[in-house]
C-alpha cells in the first residue's frame, strides 16, 4: 500500500535494490536542464530525501549548475527533475543546466543546445522536459535542432525527452481535426519517454496507460529504419487504429519507453506536494535508470548507452515491462470521441516498449 | 531579401501580454545559427556508433571530431562576420563547433539588420518573465541564404511546464 509515488515506490515497481546505486568511483554523471524563471532549492532536496531517501545511498546536493541559478521560489518542475533523477539514479553526480535565457532576447532551449556545443566532457545521459507544438516551429528551426540532436547522439550522449501531457494533442486543419505532435520528442534521435499509472492506483502493481501520456506520430519527419519493423506491426495489428486522417503513419512515432507518470509526491519550497503528474516525472526516473546502467558499463569499460534506439527496436524492447492496457486522450469530437492510440502487446505510439525492469534490462544492456 | 522562417508561429501565447515597443538604444542578443557542413556524414556516423552490430557501436565522436565535421564553411563564417561587423554588432561569440555565433546589437541596429523585424517587451508565464521579441517576420539579405539557418531571439518564447496536480486542488468555495 502507498499514498503516491516516492522513491521507494519506484525503486520496488522498477526492481532496484538497495545496492542499485552508483558506486562512486566513476567518472559517471547525469543532468537534467531547466528553461523556466524556476529553481531547484538544495534544502528541499535536503528535505525530500530525509523523508523519502532512507532505504537506499544518495548523494546530498547537486554537483553542478551550470548557467543561471537565480535565487527565487523554487519551481515544482525544477524540484521533480533534481529529485527523482536522483532517487532512481542514485548516488550518481548529478548536473542542473539552468538556461532560463539570460537576457531577455534569449532563448532558452537555444541557450542550452549551445551550452552542449561548448563543453567537451558532458554528462552521458541527460533529460529534459521541455517540448512545443510540431507545428508552432519553423521548419528551419526544426531541422536545425534536430542536427543539434544528431550532434549529441554522435557524441554518445543519452538524450531523453519528455513525451508531453495531451496524448496524441488536437488541433484543427482546414476545419478537420488531427492529432498534434510535439518536438523534441518527435526528434529521430532522442528517446522519448511515456507515462503510466499503476493498475491499483494504492498498490505497487503492474502500470496501465496514464490518458495524458504523449505519443503519437511526427509531421516533419519519417520513419527512421530503426522502428521500421516494430511500427509497422503496430499499425497492422492494433485494433484501436483511429483514422488515418488524424496522424501521418509514416512519420517518426514516439514515444520510445515509458515510466510512472501520475501521483508523485515533490517537496518544492520546503512544503511536501501530493499528486504531481505528468512525463517530466517519467522523464528523469527513466534517465536515472540508464545511469545506473552506464555505471555498470562504465566499471566494466564499455562505453556508455549513447544514443539508445536503434539498440532498443533491435531488441524489441528487452528489459522492459510490456504495457499492454489502456489508450490515451485525444480529440474531443465525434470521430474519435477523445480517445487517441491504444497500447497492446509490443511496441505502441502511447508507452513505446513500455517500462524498466532494472536487472532485466542491465542485463539486455550490459554488454557489447 | 528572404524570410528564413516564414512557417514560425508568432502568435502571443496565452498569459503573454505586450508592453510596447522597445527603446531604440536598448541592447539585445540575438543568436545566428550557422549553415553547417557535412549534415549528412553526422548522420551516418551517428547510425554507425548507435548500432550495436556495427564495428563502430561506442566509437563515440569527440566533440572536437564533431566541431571538425560540421563547422561552417570559411566562406560562411567570413560573409556573416562580415554582415555582422558592418551592422555594428559588438561582443559576438562563438561556440566550439563554430556553428552559433551570438551578438549585441541595439534595438535600432536589430531592426536595421533584419527587416520586417520589430521588437516589443512582453511579460508572462508563471513567473512574470519579461521578454523582447518581435511579432512581425524578420527578413536576411538574399546573399545570407546559403549561410545562415534562422536567427533566434525573435519569435519563440519560453516553455512553459504542462507538469500538473491531479485531481486538481479543489479552491474553498467552489466546491459543490
């Protein structure tokens, strides 16, 4: 029985024990990024782990800002990302890019892509939980941040984006409704993360499909061959399929994985906060997770994950908690009547191949 | 000249609000992404280093590696420098990949430079951030096309957070 999601809720759920924490002694680090007038306060770090960080190591601050930390309120995004990023990557150095856009002409995710142009040694993995309308963006700015991206992954940087919190979004085109995809986490070469819900909202159980979990399929880009197979089984098998007017079957189809999106518990501003939703929650418990494999990669001198997806399609999603119930929220008009894509056995555009089982996947990724 | 962003939504997000024109002699920064090289190659390496049945999976690419294969071209960084200096932009910097280059310009000089253009102050989001930007299209010399992607600082504003309550906080006196 528990009253929300802590860290030992999501360490039992995911399977890691006491000892699924970085030893450190590598040169192992993660980071999350911030682009909000919103900081992270060490105290209610402090305080968060003296309340829900007992049964398992931890480090006690953050060991690098980088950019802007101003001195206001601390914001409950801010305070989920530090949190969990480090409860399920524990004991892991731990980064906060804060690029709250410095002067009042800048743009935050601009800053914070060129902050990674400009520092050789990085952090392996990094998760953010910014994201835009597909369709709010130039193509020129989109084609560029997605070079920005492939830039990263060349790097063998671990990219993950938050999948966004409007299932497969709405809008209207020339009167008709479509689905509305969201970028970065339409990017070919980040992995984007899902949300689920406990089956048993009170109960550690298996995880169904949180509604507001984004996913969907890309506009700007197609298909990239690593999915090729496990969408297009998806598209032939699912029985739920809305109408292909809705989404362009042959883009890039999002999300990758999926965690936990619904009920966190966050200490923001000293003050304990119940029901916190949303994939910028998933986001930075899938990131510690494949930390803490990379630790393992680290210590046995292998490179770290790197970019993961065209690993993870090969595999078919080994190492993961199939999610295989629910659907999540879309239009509200009489064609799809609110409803978007549905999830099923293997890989679905609402929880990717679905959530980590820790040993299972570090023993699928530990080696080569 | 040409528009480099025609398709950029400049629409005020909900929450925004103008406060009118900017002063002329204001300083801003705008950011210029640089047309690079060897788009295409990256992406092969980066297919080459995520494949694990590939020889080269972990081989990752140094930074500096990356800087070598996408760096503009001189000609490219020698006609916007060029543009730049004369437009009387000051303390430009760059990154290690060469390929954003930010600059201080006056509002006056912005608007000079990138026709079309026009700033305003906003204010907005949860924490009243104040922003420049300008809701009408900036257009580039012609001569810029090969070498400049967008400039930005214009149009985007900040992200705001979709994170959420559920259920949502029920105020006193609304409830039923």
């Amino acid at each position: 029985l528990h009253l929300g999601v802590t860290p030992s809720v999501i360490r039992k759920r995911y399977n890691l024990t006491s000892q699924d924490v970085g030893s450190g002694t590598s040169n192992n680090s993660q980071a999350c990024a911030q682009f909000l007038e919103q900081y992270f306060h060490d105290s209610d770090l402090a305080q968060f782990m003296r309340l829900f960080g007992g049964n398992f190591a931890h480090q006690a601050s953050v060991a690098r800002v980088v950019g802007q930390q101003g001195r206001g309120r601390a914001g409950i995004e801010a305070s989920l990302d530090v949190q969990y990023l480090m409860s399920a990557g524990a004991n892991i150095s731990t980064w906060v890019y804060s690029s709250p856009g410095r002067h009042e002409g800048q743009e935050p995710f601009l800053q914070w892509l060129m902050l990674l142009s400009n520092e050789s040694a990085l952090p392996h993995v990094h998760t953010v939980s910014y994201g835009d309308d597909e369709d709010s963006l130039s193509s020129a700015y989109i084609q560029r941040v997605n070079t920005e991206l492939m830039k990263a992954a060349a790097r063998g940087l671990t990219l993950l984006f938050a999948s966004g919190d409007s299932g497969a979004g709405c809008w209207s085109v020339s009167g008709r409704h479509q689905f509305r995809p969201t970028f970065p986490a339409s990017s070919p070469y980040v992995t984007t993360v899902g949300g689920t819900s406990f089956q048993e909202p009170f109960l550690i159980t298996n995880e169904i499909v949180d509604y507001i979990s984004g996913g969907g399929f890309s506009n700007v880009f197609p298909r990239p061959s690593y999915q090729e197979e496990a969408v297009t089984k998806f598209l032939s098998s699912s029985p739920h399929l809305p109408p292909s007017s809705y989404f362009n079957a042959s883009g890039r189809a999002y999300p990758d994985v999926a965690a936990l999106s619904d009920g966190y518990w966050v200490v923001s501003n000293r003050v304990p906060i119940p029901w916190v939703s949303g994939t910028s929650a998933s986001t930075p418990v899938f990131g510690g997770i494949l930390s803490l494999i990379n630790e393992h990669r680290i210590l046995s001198g292998r490179p770290p994950l790197g970019f993961l997806n065209p690993r993870l399609y090969q595999q078919h999603g080994a190492g993961l908690f199939d999610v295989t119930r629910g659907c999540h929220e879309s239009c509200l008009d009489e064609e799809v009547e609110g409803q978007g894509f549905c999830s099923g056995p293997g890989w679905d555009p609402v929880t990717g191949w679905g959530t980590p089982n820790f040993p299972a996947l570090l023993k699928t990724l530990l080696n080569p | 000249s040409y528009s480099p962003e025609p398709d950029q939504r400049r629409t005020l997000p909900p929450g925004w609000v103008s406060l009118g024109r900017a002063d002329p002699e204001e300083e801003l920064s705008l950011t210029f992404a640089l047309r690079q090289q060897n788009v295409e190659r990256l992406s092969e390496l980066v297919q080459a280093v995520s494949d694990p049945s590939s020889p080269q999976y972990g081989k990752y690419l140094t930074l500096e590696n990356v800087a070598d294969l996408v760096r503009p071209s001189p000609l490219t960084l020698h006609t916007v420098q060029k543009w730049l200096l004369a437009a009387g932009a000051q303390k430009c910097h760059s990154v290690i990949t060469q390929d954003f280059l930010t600059c201080w310009l006056s509002i006056r000089q912005a608007e000079l430079l990138l026709p079309g253009a026009e700033f305003h102050h906003y204010v907005g989001g949860p924490t009243e951030t104040h922003v420049v930007r300008s809701p009408h299209p900036y257009q580039l010399p012609q001569a810029l096309a090969p070498h400049v992607d967008f400039v930005g600082g214009l149009h985007r504003f900040p992200p705001t957070s979709s994170l959420r309550q559920r259920p949502e906080p029920q105020v006193t006196g609304t409830v039923g």
